[in-house]
C-alpha cells in the first residue's frame, strides 16, 4: 500500500457547491441559458480584463466556436491556419472538421509554445491567415516575438487558453492577449461547472457573430447595433426574427446549472491560481535535476508541472506503486495522433516529438500540500531519470 495518495485533480466544486445547486433548484428557476450565464459572462470578462465573454457547453466547444464565428465574420484571407503541434485534440480537429489547411508548427523547447523560428518559416512559405495558440500548462507562448512576426505576415492571432486561466502576460491575462481566447471549466481545470467553456473577445463584431454561432446563427443574443443592422440587412421584421439565422450555426450553449455553479467558483480564482503557482515553484525548487518549463510571462496558473524522463512507462508505474498520478504530457504531438495521421501520415517535428515519447506531466491542483509534492519529488528522485 502506498504511504500517500496523490491524485492528478481535484474537483473544485464542493460539497458546499452541489448543497448551494440544489437549494436553488427546489426553487424551481430557469435553467437553460439566461441571467446567470449573461451575469458569469460579465463576472469572467471584469476578472480577465475584456470587453466581452461567451460562455460554452465545454473548451472545445469553444474552440469549434472560434473557428466557426471567424469564417462566418469573413474576416479570413484563406483556409490556412497554424496550430501548435503540441495542442490538445479540439484545439486542431475544429480545422479539419471546417475544412481548413491545417499547418503543424513544432514548439520551443523551454517554453513548449510555439517556436517562433518555426513558425517564421510557416509564415515565409504558407502564408496563413490564421494562428491558434496553445499556453502549455499554463506558460504564455513568446507573445512579442509572435506577435511582429505575424503582424508582418498578415496572419491573425486566437488562443486557446483552455490550460492557462490566470496566467498572465506582461500585466495581461492569457486568452486576453490575442483576437480572442477559449477556456475550459471541465473537471481538473482552474475551475469546474461540471462541463463548460467560454471565449474571450474585444472586437464587438466577432462577439456578435459569436453569440449567433453559438445559438444555432440566430440575433436573439447578439446585442445592438448589430441586431437591428442585421434585420435591416435581410429586411426582416419583429416577428420573422425569431427563426431567422443569419450565421450558419450550432447549439453550444450552456445552462444555467453551470452558470450557477461557475459564479460561486469565479470567487475562488484568485486563491486556486496563487495555489497552482506556487505548486509549481515548489516542484521546481524539489526537482532541480528535471527539466522544467520556463520562459515569458508570470504568475503562471500553472495546469500540471511537465517534465521528460527517460523511461515513462517504467516512471509512471513507479510512481503509481507510490501512490502518484500522472499523465503523458498532454497529446505529446499532434503529428504522431491517429487522426491526423490517417489524413497526413506522421508528421516528424524534433520538440513535439520528444514531447510525446518522454513527457510526462505530475499532479498540480489547488488541494496539493507541500507534503504531497515532497512526496512526489521523492519517488521521482529515487526512481526517475531526467532526460
Ligand atoms: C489546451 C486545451 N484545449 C481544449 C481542451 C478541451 O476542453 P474541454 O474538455 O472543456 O472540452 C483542453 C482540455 O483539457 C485543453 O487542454
């Protein structure tokens, strides 16, 4: 039997939570979408400093709704986009599932975000329109750099900060510094609503085409001016608005269950992120022998603490005789998954693939102690060897 269990993820929601849910529900309230989740969109964009947050059914949802709502506001010059190849499977399957030319790019070996000179190369020969950017367990990409690069090149930027609510970047929040930007509050995440997601944006016409997409492309969300601009577009009255769908849509919309529960765990941000941050300081300072993620920006609302070892599988089944989850680090690489695969063979990238033979990633979550994480170092020192 192992001394200790030390588990990968915590739920966030307690039992305090689920009491506070069912109160409400003897209440007999709306619970598909409506004030609460309008009253969550304004709470999440005052804390990540945006003009405007669109809440989701989950992060994936909000990445397919990014990629849908920029297709439909026209805004692109072709179907190419980069994304990182060390990402997450919804952060990539959107552009396929959209038609686009899905353009691999390798990540820097320190930060695993995206290599800039990779991606100049990308840029040089491709020229996509658009790049998605993934924060890796929460460490901001080389925003300067990335940015003049693809101002040069005419190429717009979104992110996906699924694994990174709270880090922040030169005094801004991640999924702020970019078009736009997706969360995730799925179980393990920052913060959970059971499922649930939401997308970040500044510009007022794209939050208004999101808000369509999201609801099946029709105005009954999307705010004034563009409601009314719209209907005077298409010569619509009053009445005919209620089914008209001027964006060719989905139904990713949340419910107020998850609204309910994300206002309750919005208040407990600031003390989960300074947790998982100083988590990872402590992995760091314990682990001095291990590789560790570093480059720009700070605090880091570190997701898990990423690190490469020789031996995985014999790592990972050492540490689970201790008691200790782990996981791969994240997809490893896109290029080496089935389904992209299947379309474009493997796709050999130096980093991600070194990501996806050797990375492993260890337990970080708010309910971590500092004797969980010695405990942690301690088996990974004993049996362990850095690569
Ligand atoms: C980078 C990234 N993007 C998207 C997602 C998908 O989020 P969800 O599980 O809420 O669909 C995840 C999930 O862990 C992720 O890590």
């Amino acid at each position: 039997m192992a001394s200790r269990t030390v588990r990968l993820a915590a739920d966030t929601l307690t039992r305090e939570d689920m009491g506070a849910l069912a109160d409400w529900l003897r209440t007999g309230p709306r619970v598909t979408m409506g004030p609460l989740t309008a009253e969550f969109e304004r709470r999440l964009a005052a804390w990540l400093d945006v003009p405007h947050c669109v809440m989701v059914n989950s992060g994936s949802s909000a990445n397919l709704l990014m990629a849908q709502a920029l297709l439909e506001d026209g805004r692109l010059r072709n179907r190419k986009v980069v994304v990182p190849a060390v990402s997450w499977a919804t952060t990539l399957a959107p552009f396929m599932q959209l038609g686009f030319e899905c353009l691999l790019c390798d990540a820097g070996p320190d930060d695993l975000g995206v290599d800039p000179a990779r991606l100049e190369e990308i840029l040089r020969r491709e020229s996509p329109s658009l790049l998605i950017l993934v924060h890796v367990l929460g460490r901001p990409n080389r925003m300067e750099e990335i940015r003049a690069l693809c101002g040069r090149h005419g190429c717009l930027i979104i992110e996906d900060a699924c694994e990174a609510l709270g880090s922040e970047h030169r005094g801004r929040k991640a999924g702020a510094l970019s078009l736009a930007g997706s969360f995730s509050f799925y179980f393990g995440h920052h913060i959970s609503t059971v499922e649930g997601g939401a997308v970040a944006v500044a510009d007022p016409k794209l939050h208004a085409v999101l808000r369509a997409v999201r609801s099946h492309g029709w105005s009954r969300d999307v705010p004034e001016p563009f409601r009314s601009d719209w209907r005077r577009e298409h010569g619509t009255d009053e009445f005919r608005e209620l089914y008209t769908f001027y964006h060719a849509g989905f139904n990713v919309r949340p419910t107020e269950l998850n609204a309910f529960l994300g206002l309750r765990q919005l208040e407990r941000l600031p003390e989960v992120t300074a947790a998982r941050e100083r988590n990872f300081r402590l992995y760091r300072e314990a682990l001095p022998e291990f590789w560790c993620q570093s480059g720009e920006g700070g605090p880091v609302s570190s997701f898990a603490y990423g690190t490469f070892v020789a031996d995985r599988a014999e790592t990972a089944r050492r540490l689970a005789e201790h008691g200790v989850e782990c996981r791969p680090l994240v997809c490893g690489s896109m290029g080496r998954q089935p389904f992209w695969i299947r379309r474009h063979g493997v796709t050999a990238l130096p980093v991600a693939d070194k990501v996806h033979d050797h990375g492993l990633y260890l337990p970080n979550h708010a309910g971590l102690s500092s004797e969980d994480i010695a405990h942690v170092a301690d088996v990974m020192r004993r049996f362990a060897r850095p690569y």
